[in-house]
C-alpha cells in the first residue's frame, strides 16, 4: 500500500512538472522569440516570480517521491523510481545553476537594457530549458512504466 502511495505521488508531481515543462518548450519560448524583447523581459520576468514557487514545490516533490519509493522497492523498480528521482534532481540542478542565474540577468535588462550579446545569452536559457524538459519527461516516461508493470494489489 505505501509503495502504491508513493508511486501515485510521483507520478502526479512528475507528470505536473513535465507538463509544465513541456507547455513552456513548445508555447512559451516560441512565444517568448515572436514578440518584441522588452515585452519578452517583462513577462519573463513576472513568470519567474510565479514559476518559483511552483515550480520548485513540482521538483522537490517529484525527487522526494521518487527517491522514497526507490527505499521502499527493489528490483527494477527500484532502479526506475531511482532513476526518475535522478532525472527530477536534474531537472532541480540545471534550473537553479542554469536557468535561475541567466533568469537574474533578464530582470536587470527588464529594468534597463539588453546586453549586445542578449541573444547568446537567452540561447543558453533556452538550451537549460531544454535539458531539464528533457531530463523531467523521462522521469515521468520512467514512473509511467514502473505503474504499467507493478501489478495492482486490490
């Protein structure tokens, strides 16, 4: 029953950091490059005031989750719940040394003005961006699999 539980908690919140991941790769960075830089800045840097609460609340309890399941499992599930608690590590990791820093930068240019090499700058965002979208899908691909193949104990 507990090892259900967990399973169930990992993945609800890997699939809800995924999800919001994935949304953000595929409508709001092609938005973010559509519209005008300083509108960019602007919401970029509203977005960030929300996204980082939830967010990290999504990442901390898809590791905490995944790795609590990975102490009460073995086998290959334990490998794959571990795994996932890895990937959501990561997803953690490359946001905070990542994107967090390149996030300060785009509130100060909101606020003034873009350096010349602005461009390179948000690439390398949107390059940690994909990383941890990466990094987070496979971990909720991982837990998906792990439910397939654990069989329901009624």
């Amino acid at each position: 029953m507990r090892t259900r539980l967990l399973l169930g908690l990992a993945l609800l919140s890997t699939g809800l950091l995924a999800g919001a991941f994935g949304y953000g790769a595929a409508n709001l960075v092609p938005t973010f490059n559509a519209v005008p830089l300083d509108i960019r800045l602007s919401f970029h840097t509203e977005l960030m005031k929300m996204n980082g609460i939830t967010m990290q609340a999504a990442m901390g309890v898809s590791i905490v989750s995944s790795l609590a399941l990975t102490a009460v499992s073995r086998g290959r599930t334990r490998l794959l719940a571990g795994g996932a608690g890895l990937l959501a590590l990561t997803s953690l990791l490359v946001t905070r040394f990542g994107n967090v820093p390149i996030n300060s930068r785009i509130k100060e240019w909101a606020h003034g003005s873009a350096p010349a090499d602005h461009h390179e700058i948000l690439r390398h965002w949107e390059m940690f961006n994909d990383i941890r979208t990466a990094a987070a899908v496979v971990a909720f691909a991982l837990l998906i699999f792990t439910a397939l193949r654990t069989p329901a104990r009624d």
